[in-house]
C-alpha cells in the first residue's frame, strides 16, 4: 500500500505502471474540475483495467485511462482519465 500524503513515485515504463494500478484502490484528487459527487474534489475509485498511458499533449503530465468502479457513486464502472500527479494514495 502506498499511504496518502506521501509522495508517490509511480514506475516511468506504462508496462510497470498499467501493472501496478491495475486491481487496486486509488484516491484521486482532481484540482481542474469541481466533482459532482464528493465536495472536497477528492474521489475514490477501484481501477478495473488500465486502457491506456500516455503523456497529455495539452500540460505534458502523465494520464492514464481507466476503467473504474467509482466507489463514490456506487460502485458505477465508468471509464475515467486521470492525471498520475492527481492520485494520492494507492491500496
């Protein structure tokens, strides 16, 4: 488990990355856009599959796309993209 409020340093290779989050629980803050469901912006999610990583061509910052169960909503599977900077603790 890597602990929230630690700094996270995630695998540079997609392979290692896509491998490590897949299966686990994640909380995400997300500081672009103000979350419908949680006031403080701050979103839990299983990550179900890791459908892609790459580097987002409009701020340079690693993203990932998911599929994910949002914990917060009750466990919906939704497919999200998340910033890799944005995940705060991974269980």
């Amino acid at each position: 488990m890597i602990p929230q409020n630690e700094h996270l340093a995630f695998p540079a290779n997609p392979i290692h990355l896509a491998s490590l989050l897949t299966g686990k629980t994640v909380r995400y803050r997300n500081t672009k856009n103000r979350s419908s469901i949680t006031d403080d912006g701050v979103r839990t999610f299983k990550i179900v599959n890791v459908e892609d990583v790459f580097t987002s061509t409009n701020s340079g910052s690693k993203c990932v796309t998911v599929s994910v169960k949002d914990i917060d909503d009750s466990g919906s599977v939704k497919y999200r993209t998340l910033h890799v900077g944005g995940i705060q603790s991974v269980a």
